[in-house]
C-alpha cells in the first residue's frame, strides 16, 4: 500500500495476467470529501499508474462503508478569492482527467454517498458499480456555483434532461434512479459490491493486455471523432493490434479450448 495518507493505492500482482490497481480516497471521518490535497493525490495516483506496463484495470473507491466521495471540501473551498478558485476547480479536472487518460480501464467502486466532485470522479471512470444505498447528486447551485469541469461527462451518460435535471435542481437521486438511468451499470447490494467489481476485473484480465489498451484508446476516440472519421481510427487500431502476435496466440487458444470441448 502506498499514498499520502489522503488517497492509498495498492497494486495487486496477478502473475502473468498483470497487475491490478485499487485506488482508495481516505478521508471516512469527512465523508472522503476531497480539498486540494486530495484531489492532487488522486492526479499523481493515477499519474504514477499510468507507467505501469503491467497493469490492466484499476479500481477507484472510498474509505468505509458510507461514502464514495462525498464532494469537494466545503470548509476549504468557502473563502477561497478568484484565484484560490481557479486552482481549486483546475486540481479536479486534473484528477479527473489522470482518470480518464490512464491507459487501461478504471471501475468505480461505488460504496456510499456519491456528490459534486465525486459524481464527476465517478463519471470520469469506464464504469460504475453502485450499492443500493448510495445517493448521488450535483450540489453545486446550493452553494453558489455551477456544476464544472467533468460534470459535461454526464449528459452522455444520463441524457441532456437528467443532466439538467440535477445540476439546475441540486437536488439528490438514490443508486436506484442511478441505476435506471445508466449512471450505474450495476446496482447491488453493499455485500455483493466485492464480488460485481472482481467479475468486471477478471473478465478484463483474462483480455488481451494489448487489445484492452487499443480499445481503451479507440473508446477516447469515440467520444471526440465524428462518425466517419472513428470508424477510420477503428480500422488503424484493429490493424495496430497485428503489430504484436496477440491475436494470433488468443484466437488460436479459442480454436484449442473449443477442440478439447
């Protein structure tokens, strides 16, 4: 386990199917609400892990059973001037986007309380797991300003009237109505929580390492690229992936397994 007592990583070795990430913001006593530190120590984090060749997902959650991250640190952000501001806002793009621009997917562990920034953070992953009693929610208009940086993720994710509906209202959703409108791609129970993101991560390892890096790439691409133009950046990746022998080696492991069956 390594960190700064804010954000902990440990890397789990899974030998030759590479390392797995588990990213944990540490803060329980304040509902792993996130000032500046924090939000820097999820941006080197993920930084740090972007150079490991070996690995192939990694996991972001929060300390405790109650609270994913419960958004920004309130008491640090109150009296900040316009340039304390700037950085605050510009500290959870960054994280957010050392997030999006790891090489490999990342899960969110969703365990609890879901708000502001840790909504962002969440949106910011390549998929959300959600227990049944989190709640999720865009605050920001409470406290006097707008819902920024990676909340333009959600309109993708939720449609533009849900987007709306919680950055103009404020108001908060349970994991169910997540859940229904595609937040979450799973909803469990918090006993089950372990045990959805594990089936996630095995299925991910058992990939070709190199084809679930392509992919992650080309699913970047999607987002940006008109239709034509990312059918193209498809075609160059599909072609990409036959630099190495994977295919060859995981198609031909196919074709052996179904003879054996």
């Amino acid at each position: 386990m390594s960190g700064n007592g804010l954000v902990l990583t440990r890397i789990e070795a899974r030998g030759d199917a590479g390392n797995v990430a588990y990213v944990t913001v540490n803060n329980p006593e304040s509902r792993n609400s996130l000032g500046i530190a924090g939000k820097k120590a999820i941006a080197e984090a993920f930084a740090r892990l972007a150079e490991d060749e070996a690995l192939r997902v990694a996991i972001l959650t929060g300390a405790g059973e109650k609270s994913f991250i419960a958004g920004a640190n309130l008491a640090e952000m109150k009296d900040l001037d316009a340039a304390g501001a700037e950085e605050e806002h510009t500290w959870t793009h960054r994280a957010c986007n050392a997030i999006r621009k790891l090489p490999v997917p990342v899960i969110a562990r969703v365990n609890g309380y879901c708000f502001g920034a840790g909504m962002e953070l969440a949106a910011s992953c390549d998929m959300r797991a959600g227990v049944t009693t989190a709640k999720f929610g865009m605050p920001e208009v409470r406290f006097g300003i707008p819902s920024g940086m990676e909340a333009c993720l959600l309109p993708q994710l939720i449609g533009w009237g849900k987007a709306r509906e919680l950055v103009f209202t404020g108001d908060h959703i349970d994991a169910q109505e997540a859940y229904a409108i595609g937040f979450l791609e799973k909803l469990v129970t918090p006993v089950e929580l372990d045990a959805a993101v594990e089936k996630w991560v095995a299925s991910i390892v058992a990939a070709g390492p190199r084809a679930i890096r392509l992919q992650k790439k080309l699913v970047q691409d999607w987002e940006r690229l008109p239709i034509a133009e990312a059918v193209q950046a498809g075609i160059r990746a599909c072609v990409d992936a036959r630099k190495t022998d994977e295919p060859r080696r995981l198609m031909q492991a196919f074709f052996d397994k179904k003879r054996k069956s």
